[in-house]
C-alpha cells in the first residue's frame, strides 16, 4: 500500500491503517530499534509506541515523507528507552559510540537549550548536509540516523571501511567547523 493511502487511513480514523504501517514498515523501525537497543523486547515496544504515537499525531499532522517520519519517531523513542535503560549504568553498545562520536561536534546539552530550539539544530544539520558531497553525506545519514555499523556502510556502499571511517571522521570536522567550533 502506498504512503498516501496510508496516512488516508489515518485520516479517516480506521484501524486498518496501524495494520499496514506495521507491515510495510514494521521490519525496518524493529531493526532500527534492535541497533539501539540490542534487544528484541525493548525494539517491539518501541514499535509499538511508535504505532500509537503516528495514531495521535495523523491527523492534524500530515507528513510530506511518511518513512522518514517513522524513523525519525522510532529512532527517538529508541534513544529515549536506551537513555532510560543505561542511566545508572552508562555505557554498552554501538550507540555510546555514535553519541560519543558526534559528542565532539555538537554542544553541550546545556550550551543547546540556551542557544538554540531542536528544529533550528535540525535545520542546522540539513543545511550542512547540503554542502558536503552525495557520498559523504549518504555515510554520515546511515550512520548517524540509521546508525548502521562502518562494515555495513562500506558493504552497502562498495567501498572499504577505512574510506567509510575517513568519510566520517572527515565530515565529523567539517561538521564541528560549520556549526563555529573551528575556522575552515
């Protein structure tokens, strides 16, 4: 079933439409979630929390890119579980490293709240995508937003993991000079 017919069916309030965001893609968030997460109990209820959250937010809201949309739900609600499930403990899987990794470009949290709104900091990181290269911005969004693991990016991509970790590490910088840590 297409997008549009999909949000149609939230738009019309019928249950029939949870049913097929679930199985158009339903495979994609738990994965998504299982990168997180690392568990298959904890991706499921994110799912499904992400199920009830597109039931209450469609209508009023009517996403241009319903798959991104899903994603961009899923993914938080992964993190916010993983904060959740780690905060005495800190530490743990692949998405410390992701965190840690941008850690350097980004702000502190604090600094964040008092300067800038969340979908100034998005429109932010959509401008600077822009401006690096197709590939590099390809590496950056599956990792960073897919958080897909380097040898899957370079499998993917053709290329090797070196050049995938150099992309990274490259557009990492260029990212940190763009948001006005360091002059280009």
């Amino acid at each position: 079933m297409e997008d549009e017919a999909i949000i149609a069916l939230y738009f019309a309030r019928d249950e029939q439409a949870i049913t097929e965001t679930e199985r158009k893609y339903g495979v994609r968030c738990r994965k998504l979630g299982m990168r997180i997460l690392g568990n298959p109990q904890d991706a499921e209820e994110c799912c499904n929390d992400v199920w009830l959250k597109v039931w209450n937010t469609i209508p009023p809201l009517h996403p241009k890119h319903f798959s991104a949309y899903l994603v961009k739900l899923m993914r938080n609600a992964a993190l916010n579980l993983y904060e959740k499930n780690h905060a005495e403990k800190r530490g743990g899987a692949q998405t410390a490293v992701l965190l840690e990794e941008l850690e350097e470009c980004l702000a502190a949290p604090d600094d964040v709240e008092a300067q800038i709104t969340e979908a100034e900091t998005g429109e932010m990181l959509r401008a600077f995508l822009r401006t690096v290269s197709e590939e590099a911005r390809n590496i950056f969004i599956l990792r960073y937003v897919y958080m897909l693991p380097v040898k899957e990016i370079a499998e993917r991509n053709q290329i090797s993991v070196s050049k995938v970790k150099v992309s990274l590490y490259r557009t990492r910088g260029e990212l940190r000079r763009y948001l006005g840590g360091e002059p280009l």
